[in-house]
C-alpha cells in the first residue's frame, strides 16, 4: 500500500467534506432526536463509500483515454472555476 497517496487522499476527501452540503443534510437528520444516530451514520458513510467507488471507477475508465496531466489540468481548471463561481455567488 502507498500510504503517501492514502494519507494525501484521505486529507483531500476529509478536508473537502467539512462544511459541504452533505455534512450540513447529515447533522440535520441526526438532529432528529425520533432518528438513531447510527442509522444516520451508516447511510452517510454508505453513500460516501459509493460515490468514492463510482469515482475510483470513473477515474480508471478515464484514464484510459485521457492522460493523467491532462486530468491535472482539468481538474485544477474545474475548482478554480467553482471557487470563483462560489465567490460571485456569495
């Protein structure tokens, strides 16, 4: 295991996560004192894991096509548009 790109993927996904639209709906429905806190964190941490699997797929399916400094390039283009999207929008 490259525990380099683990730990560079875990801070990317753990940090991006804070604050976002689905921790905000997650402690919404934990809020819910009727609704068991674990139920509400196994179907959080469920949807999580499958998204990041439909991306690691995705990712792999690209790849193939694309390349990776491409994909860089792409996807820095990407955040620095919704960053500036987000602050026009504030």
């Amino acid at each position: 295991m490259d525990w380099k790109s683990l730990s560079t993927v875990f801070t990317s996904v753990f940090i991006a996560e804070l604050g976002d639209k689905t921790q905000l709906a997650t402690m919404l429905f934990a809020s819910d004192k009727d609704t068991s806190k674990l139920t509400v964190f196994i179907g959080a941490s469920l949807a999580l894991v499958l998204t990041s699997a439909i991306g690691v797929a995705a990712g792999s399916v690209v790849s193939q096509y694309v390349s990776e400094k491409t994909l860089q390039y792409v996807a820095g283009i990407g955040f620095i548009a919704i960053g500036i999207w987000t602050l026009v929008k504030a």
